[in-house]
C-alpha cells in the first residue's frame, strides 16, 4: 500500500468493517472473523510489483476518492485500473460524512482524472461499470467539472446549501437519467460546496 492509503486504514479500517457488518446478515456472515490487515511492505510514490513474469506498477496519486489513492497500470498491456476513482454508468462516489469523514476533494479529483486522461491509457478497468479506454476517464473529469460548475454557480449567488443540493441533483439527474448511484449526489455538491468556501 502507499503511506496515505496504510495511514488511513490504519485509522479507519476497524470502523469500515463495522459498517459494512452493518449492510445486512449476508455481508456481515462474510466478514466473520475478519481483520484490518497490516501490509507487509509501504511505498511512497510508487512500486514496481513482478507478478512471476508480468511487472504491475502501483502508483499513489494524491488525494481525491479518499486520502490514499493509488491506481495499477500493467505497462506492457496498457492497462490501467482506477480503484473507485473511475466508474462507468453511475455518479461518483463522494464518501463525504462530516464530521468523521471528510477525506474525498472533488477539486483534488479533477486534478487527477486530467492526469489519468492525459496519459491516454488504451485499457481503463473502472471501479465499477464497464471496461474501457481513455474516454472512460474523460466522462468522468467532465462529470466532476459539471458538478463543480453546477455547483459552484449556486453558490455564488447565495442560496442555502439545501436548495443548492436540490437543484444541483436535479440538474444531473435530467441529464444523466440511466445512471445509478444517486444517492452519492448530494454528498458530492456538499463537498463542493465546502470545498468553494475554502
């Protein structure tokens, strides 16, 4: 794991398995007995993994989903793999629950699906959804510009944080009706809205 992702764990991984325990008795059966692991080995900004013939590389990418996010290119294939940064057919996921969890930055995310993108990747395995190229991280970096834009307007002009939700999530659902994930909106433009205020 990188540093931030093995800090973080370290902090909160006895709490996520309480939550996840808390989905219901089929995942808590699963998760009987189970424990934060320790990773056995910590790097900074990257890592080069030999799989028995195949090199992996695994690279921290600053905060943006979480504090320690990192994605897997296997560069003799092209192949990059997102982890929740990147997902196809559904809103992205904004874990933003003050006061307890506040680690997510639409701002930082934006800064890191450009990179991504810009790389032109010729495989993106996304976090959930379907597997694609390099257009699967562009349609992310411009739903999160739309979501800030959105956002961001209304905040300008003065409107409660609850009626800038109400728009906001209205907005992206008109235009985005076949997408799941609907419940992670009104996170989204609350972290937004915090993150202008900045």
């Amino acid at each position: 794991m990188n540093r931030a992702q093995a800090e973080d764990l370290a902090v909160k991984g006895a709490g996520y398995l309480t939550m996840f325990r808390g989905l219901g008795t089929t995942v808590a059966k699963y998760l009987e007995g189970a424990q934060v692991p320790t990773p056995d080995f910590v790097y900074e900004e990257s890592h080069d993994l030999d799989l028995g013939g195949r090199v992996v590389r695994l690279r921290a990418v600053g905060r943006a989903h979480s504090k320690g996010d990192q994605v897997i290119t296997v560069p003799d294939a092209d192949v990059l793999f997102t982890g929740d940064l990147a997902e196809t057919g559904q809103f992205a996921i904004f874990p933003w629950f003050p006061p307890h969890d506040t680690d997510v930055t639409g701002l930082g995310w934006i800064e890191v699906m450009a990179r991504l993108a810009a790389a032109r990747p010729g495989t993106v395995v996304p976090g959930h959804g379907d597997i694609g190229g390099t257009q699967v991280l562009e349609d992310v970096l411009d739903y999160l510009r739309e979501l800030r834009d959105e956002t961001w307007t209304r905040r300008d002009s003065a409107m409660s944080q609850e009626t800038i939700v109400e728009e906001v999530r209205a907005v992206l659902i008109e235009r985005h009706p076949e997408w799941t994930g609907r419940e992670w909106i009104d996170s989204a433009v609350a972290c937004l809205c915090n993150e202008h205020a900045a």
